[in-house]
C-alpha cells in the first residue's frame, strides 16, 4: 500500500473523498503559482496562486501569500484568502483555522461556527461534528450546523458519527451514543471502531470481534485487530497475519499476509508477504506476485506501483500498461491519473500520454 507525506498527497490531501479528476478542473503549477485546468489539458484559471487545491462542491482552496481563501470554478474569489488554512466544502460547510482555533464556514463567506475548538472534524455526519476544547487534556463533544452544542463536551476520546451512532469513551470503556447523546449501546469495550455496513468491531479485552447496532456480539472476539467491513468483507489480524471475513465471520481470505489492504477493489486487493507488496482477487488467489515496495488499489482496471524507486502502472495480469518512470504516482479516476517527477507534476492519460507534462 502506498504510504502518504508525498508531493501529490500534499497537493490533494484537502481533496479527500472529492469528485475524480476528470469530473472537475485540476490544479497545474507553472513557475511557482498554480492555475487550474480541464480534463482535456486546457487551461482554464490563469496562474495566480500561490497554492491551488482540487475542487468540491464548486469551489477550491486557494492560497495567496499566507492565506487560504476559497475560488469557483471561473477563478473569481468567492471568499478571500483570510484563514490560516482551509479544507474542502461538505454538504455547503468548509472547516477552517483562525489562530490556532478550528471554525466552519458556509460557500458565502460567513464564520457560521466561530473558531473556537481545539480540534474537530473535517465535516458534519448525521448533522454534528465532532470537536474538541480544553487543550491537549480536555474533552470531546458534539455540535450541530449553527454551532450549538448538541452534545456537551464530556468524552476522554470519540469518533465522529457513522450510521447514526458514534463510538465514545468516556472512562476506561467505550461505548455508542445516538445523536441525542444517548447510550445505545453500553460503554463496556476496552475499543471499538465506528459503524459501518450494520456492524461495528470492539474489543472485549484483548480481542476484537463486531456487534450490531442492539449491542449484540454477531461475531465473537477472537482477532487481535480488525478494520470496517466494506461490501460485505472485513480484513481482520489474528497469529500476526491478516484476511478478511464475511458478515458471518467465515472466512473468505484465510490469514496468511503481512498486511492487507481495507477494501477490495475492481476484484483485486493489495496484499504485502515480508516487505514486499502484490495483489490476490477475491477469492484469495495470488494474480499478481508480492514484488512491488508500493502499491495502490485498482481503479479504470490499472493499478500504480512503485519498482525500484519509480512509480508506474500494471493491469490485472501484472503487466505494466506504462512503464514506472515516475516519482510518484495516484490512482485513475475518469481516465485521468496524476504524476510527479522530482519536484514537477503533472497529469496522464490510460495510454501514458501527458494531458499536462509535469511542471512546478
């Protein structure tokens, strides 16, 4: 799997779970200032910033000196560059820093939650957001979209809300709230992760096993770690080897890798034996032999691997449909995948032709 801390991360960390490249414009940098341009490689926004994030809900975080502020998609300054920094638009509300104090702002400009926390959550789930006052040793509440509290701030540590529930611990023991602040589920876990697809893994002692949303253990606590369940399967850790699960908890993958990635994707996931990382389908047949220092899911049927220090591109039968030439490298999405090399970035097609060559 592919680590994170690379230029490309940094370019579109503010991007997370944003629409794929070809559906949107794309930030391009030309001597030091970014512009923006369309799938086809023209451009669209003159180069004037001094960084340029992807787009989401219509807008983009820009950077002019110091500044974060927020462009549509005809580069006009729909909020200026005020804040210490800025993330992506969810559902019509951005997180922003404000003097080391984390507020929201709408698509108009205005603080709608005045910086004030300590921390919080990058967006709202089920209407609230997580966050957090009382300095490094204080405590984790709930607000709803006007900033108001809808859940005091009184847990040691919680998870943002997922399917109407949110894992928080308020002692020693975890458990799930409503959206009322309600115990749903009884805080008698020494961990839990969120819910996802009906369940929800917790650890009872040393173990992890999953509950349903009534508190019932579906499958027992016999795994030493385990991650969300995601169409259906759940990568699980038990005797320091990884495979994955169904909702029944039978064994679909048998534990036998190193790591494992969270999901399967296109039929494919990422598999790693000793340092080393290939790629099995999904009924645990190895399709591509463990050779790669990094990988990436599949996605338009490619997948980005790193071979000897350079990052290229192999289809499901492990051949490579672009050679690895690059510095770095992120997954296709509509066609379009973005590239580095050194310092420069750029973007290609499926066929390993340039619709931006690489620049900084």
């Amino acid at each position: 799997m592919k680590r994170t801390g690379s230029l490309l991360c940094a370019i579109f960390l503010l991007g997370a779970a944003l629409p794929a490249w070809g559906q949107t414009l794309l930030p391009v940098k030309r001597s030091g200032k970014y512009g923006y341009i369309n799938p086809k490689g023209k451009l669209m926004i003159p180069f004037q910033f001094d960084f340029g994030a992807r787009f989401s809900e219509g807008y983009a975080v820009v950077i002019i000196g110091r500044k974060y502020g927020y462009i549509d998609a005809r580069g006009t300054f729909v909020i200026n560059p005020q804040f210490d920094y800025g993330w992506y638009f969810k559902n019509g509300l951005a997180k922003v820093l404000v003097e080391k104090r984390f507020g929201y702002v709408n698509t108009r400009g205005k603080l709608v939650v005045k910086a004030q926390f300590d921390s919080a959550s990058h967006e709202f789930r089920s209407g609230l957001a997580l966050v957090k006052i009382g300095g490094p040793y204080g405590k984790w509440g709930f607000i709803n979209k006007q900033g108001k509290y809808q859940i005091n701030p009184q847990f040691h540590n919680a998870h943002p809300f997922s399917e109407n529930l949110a894992a928080v611990k308020k002692t020693k023991t975890w458990g799930f709230i409503s959206t009322q602040g309600v115990y749903q589920v009884a805080a008698t876990f020494s961990g839990a992760r969120s819910f996802s697809e009906g369940l929800a893994g917790v650890k009872i002692a040393s173990k992890w096993g999953y509950i349903n949303k009534q508190g019932k253990l579906v499958i027992n606590p016999q795994y030493s770690d385990v991650q969300d369940f995601q169409n259906g399967i759940a990568p699980i850790k038990i005797s320091q080897k990884w495979g994955y699960i169904d909702k029944r908890g039978k064994y679909l993958i048998n534990p036998q890798f190193d790591a494992v990635s969270a999901t399967i994707s296109e039929g494919m996931a990422q598999v790693k034996v000793g340092s080393k990382w290939g790629y099995i389908d999904s009924r645990g047949n190895m399709r591509v032999k463990p050779q790669y220092e990094e990988t990436t899911s599949f996605s338009d049927s490619l997948a980005a691997v790193k071979l000897n220090g350079k990052w290229g591109y192999i289809d499901k039968k492990g051949a490579f449909a672009i050679n690895p030439i690059f510095d770095d490298g992120e997954p296709f999405k509509n066609g379009i995948a973005p590239v580095t090399m050194g310092e420069k970035f750029g973007y290609i097609n499926k066929k390993g032709s340039y619709i931006w060559k690489p620049t900084k």
